[in-house]
C-alpha cells in the first residue's frame, strides 16, 4: 500500500501532474488561482533548479538506498524541487483562495500540509533525497513564499495591465533558460527547467492577452463565491472539460515540439533521432521554450474559450 502511496505522491511533482492537474485548477475552479499558482511555482522552481546546480551536492548513494526512479538520478541532490514545489503548491492555494472561494480554512490547511507530507515522504522512500534534501526544500519554499506573498496583488496588477508585461515575461524567461549554468555532464535540469519557464512565460503573456480581450472567465459576483455544487451535471462537465482540455495540451505539445525539433535539426544538419543532439543547448532550449511557451499559450488563451463555445461552462 504504500509502495503505491507513495509513488503517486511522487508523480505530483512531474510533468505528467503539471500538464494535467495544474491546468483543472483553471478549468474548474478560479484562472485567478490558476495564474497566480503559476507564477510562484515558476519561482520557486527556478530557485531551486538553479540551487542544486549551483551547490551540487549528491543524492543519497544506492547502495545502500534502493531507488526507485532513474530519470533524475544524474542531477544533484539538495533541495528536493519536489518538496519545494508540493510546499508552494499546495500553500499557495491555500493563501489564494480565501478571497475568492468560501471555505473552512482549518480543512484547507489540513489538506496542504497532508499532500505536502505526502510528497515529501516520497522522496524518502523512493531513495531519490535525503531527509536534509526534503527539509531544505520545504524552508527555502516556505522562505520564498514568505517574501514574496506581500507583493502578489501587485505583480498580478503589473502582468494584466501593463503593456510590458508580455515582452518582459518571454525575454527574461528565455534569457534565464539560456544563462542556466552549464555542468560537465548532461542531466535533465537545464531541460525541465527551460520547460517550467517556457510554460511561465506562455501562461503570462495569455493572461495579459485573455485580460485585453475582456474575457478572464473569472467567478463573477460578490467574493468569495460559494463552492461549486457537486450535481451530476456538474461532474460530468468539469470530467469533460478536463479530458478535452489535457486532449488539446497533449496535443498542442507533440505538434510544436515535433515541428521545433525538425526545424532546428535540420537548421544544425544533425537527425531529429540523435538524443545527443537534442540534449546540445542549441537545440534543447529553443524547442522546449518553444513548445512549453505554446502549452501556456494555448492553456490560458484558448482552452477556456473552447469549453464556452462546446457549452461546457
């Protein structure tokens, strides 16, 4: 049973859980708690990718730790990006929605610091970190949020109204994917973490555009609102809306980032099948800026668009 617990727990803090849960919070819920969730998950994981290049301390050494997962095994250990990530997440949700949803904080609460137990218990277990590793994330999150909170309001004005924001938010993105440090051996760090800023910078820029266009499709009325009502109906059309939506993200993902791997492939005369080649910087951070930026394009400008004209809201 808890082999199981736990590697669910894990996969929370995945691309699998990203691309599919993530984007529910908009589609379901409030794209206010959706876009401010993005924002300080783009932080925090920025800080603590780049932290663990930047001190390159090891995980745990198997043996004796069994580890469960491989993919990540050549990055650097401390802090856990999971932990930090299940810390901002699940708190910031929690900080977010007590002005815009009606509910009993202490429940709220509750649930933030069970999933973030959860994930953070499943870095152990899987042999991926140290207990050092995971509270390390869990403070440097907590920090983050901490000094950051007293200027949400501000930096949520700031990205639907100016119109720097859009410019800013995909120059500075790619900027800081392209200044990411270099390692003497491949991992996947600089990749997943060109993927967290393209998808940043996308969501961004759609927010400013959704806003400019009038159409946030935010709760209206007094806040916050009532939670929705679990009817039939309403299940059914928040699971339809959640299958097309991932449908239409999946979708979007493989059709950019095929069309991007050729062009560039073809543009360094190297095949599109060489997995070297796409781990070169020339090649790795361009296509997965690219089809991560199109991800958040498509999430916060057309996704929501789709349901109301299909009469899913």
């Amino acid at each position: 049973m808890f082999y199981f617990l736990f590697r669910v727990s894990a996969g929370m803090g995945h691309e699998v859980f990203y691309i599919t849960c993530l984007p529910a919070i908009q589609w379901n819920l409030d794209p206010f708690l959706c876009r401010r969730l993005v924002n300080v998950w783009t932080l925090v994981m920025y800080v603590g990718q780049l932290m663990k290049d930047k001190l390159k301390l090891p995980r745990p050494l198997s043996p004796p730790v069994v580890k469960l997962e491989s993919r990540v095994d050549a990055e650097y250990g401390l802090p856990s990006t999971h932990a930090m990530a299940a810390t901002a997440i699940s708190f910031t949700v929690l900080l977010s929605a007590t002005s815009r949803i009606q509910f009993q904080f202490e429940v709220g609460l509750l649930i933030a610091v069970v999933l973030s137990a959860l994930v953070c218990l499943s870095r152990l277990y899987t042999g991926m970190h140290s207990a050092l590793d995971v509270i390390c994330g869990v403070l440097i999150s907590a920090f983050l949020l901490l000094v950051t909170y007293p200027y949400w309001e501000a930096f949520d004005n700031f990205q639907l109204t100016s119109p720097y924001s859009p410019v800013l938010a995909v120059v500075l993105c790619l900027f800081l994917s392209y200044t990411y440090p270099e390692l003497d051996h491949y991992t996947t760090t600089r990749g997943d973490t060109t993927t967290i800023l393209g998808v940043g910078a996308g969501c961004s820029v759609g927010y400013w555009v959704s806003k400019q266009l009038g159409q946030t499709f935010e709760p209206e009325g007094v806040l916050p609102v009532p939670l929705p009502a679990l009817t039939i109906n309403a299940i059914g059309r928040g699971a339809a809306r959640c299958m097309l939506g991932i449908v239409v993200l999946v979708g979007t993902r493989q059709i950019v980032k095929t069309a991007s791997l050729k062009v560039l492939c073809s543009w360094y005369g190297v095949p599109v099948q060489d997995k070297d080649a796409r781990r070169m910087k020339e090649i790795e951070v361009p296509y997965k800026f690219v089809t991560y930026t199109s991800v958040g394009l498509v999430n916060s400008i057309l996704v929501n668009r789709l349901f109301r004209l299909l009469g899913l809201f």
